[in-house]
C-alpha cells in the first residue's frame, strides 16, 4: 500500500492532553499523571515523541509523517505502532477528546 494512503488516512487532531494530566520529563522519556484517576505511566522514547506531538494542533497523519521523517523510516513502518500508542493514550482517557 502506497505511503500517501497510509498517512492519509486520519486528519482529525490529536490531543491536547487531557485537563488533569500533569507529565515530567526525565532523560529524555515522559511520566505521565493522571490526576483523575490517580494513575500513573511512564512512556518509553517513542511514545515519548508520539506524546510530545499529540498537542491538538497535529493529526494522526502528520504525527506519522513527523516520525517517519526523524526516525529516517517509511510512514508505513510506524504507522500501525503510531496509531496503536495514540489509540491506547485516548483509551486511557489522557488526551482529551477531538472537537
């Protein structure tokens, strides 16, 4: 399947992050708080960088682009792991929810 169908596929934006989450940077890897549910999760490097551009002002497409880009990889190599971490942050409620 051709890459331009792939990242394509979703424009809606992703994020922000959800009111009561509160997140802190340590080497380089996010842990993040949820303060509703009082939970916490700590991010490896690349949901690191999934949720650092998961601001609201990105798509689901041009996170994919963005990472393709600065891991020097094919959209089509992350886009299943891309779709799935942001798939998994809205399941546990830390981005707030599209307009």
């Amino acid at each position: 399947m051709p890459t331009a169908s792939l990242v394509a596929v979703d424009t809606s934006l992703v994020g922000p992050p959800s009111a009561t989450v509160r997140e802190a940077e340590i080497d380089g890897a996010i842990s993040i708080y949820d303060g509703r549910t009082h939970r916490v999760a700590v991010l490896n490097s690349t949901a690191s960088d999934v949720w650092r551009l998961a601001d609201g002002e990105h798509s689901l497409a041009a996170i994919i682009r963005l990472l393709a880009s600065a891991y020097s990889v094919d959209a089509e190599q992350i886009y299943a792991d891309v779709e799935h971490a942001v798939g998994e942050l809205r399941a546990a409620g830390l981005l707030a929810a599209a307009p």
